[in-house]
C-alpha cells in the first residue's frame, strides 16, 4: 500500500479502504462515479475554504493594530507556557 495512503487521516489502513468501500456502494458500484462525486465534494469544499479565507482577511483587516497587541500579550500573560517575549526588545 503506498505510504501516503498508510498514513491518512483515517489512521488505520483498513478505516481508509472501508470509506472507499463505503463510498462506491454509495455510487451504486460505480467507480467512475464515486471518483466524480469526491471531486465535487473536493471543489465546495475549497469555494467554502477560500470563502473563510476571505473572511477571516477581512476580520484581521478590520481589526486594529493596538487591539491586536494587547490581545497578544494578554494571551501571553495567561498561557502557562508563555513564549519569552519583551515589548521593545
């Protein structure tokens, strides 16, 4: 089995070749429909990430410098393993 198959997100090998299994038979058998049906869901699914990624631009536009700074270091200031980190230095 080719090793980037091996290490899907899925984990174990055998949850991967169930999916693709699972996802066939949802295709009535059809390969060549399962494979069409994965690219669609593949492409909303970057128009959706790319949405986010143009919102999330947005928000971080509109958001001002000075906020952002004081978030960071409050941030900072709560974590329990803070990143060694002096204004001005």
């Amino acid at each position: 089995m080719n090793p980037a198959v091996s290490s899907f997100a899925l984990g174990d090998p055998a949850e991967l070749e169930i999916e693709v299994d699972r996802v066939i038979a949802d295709c009535d058998g059809d390969p060549r429909a399962a494979v069409r049906a994965l690219i669609v869901a593949n492409a909303v699914l970057e128009i959706d990430l790319e949405r986010q990624r143009r919102e999330i631009r947005e928000i971080a536009m509109a958001v001002s410098r000075g906020y952002a700074r004081e978030l960071f270091y409050k941030r900072l200031q709560c974590s329990e393993d803070p990143i060694p980190y002096k204004p001005g230095s």
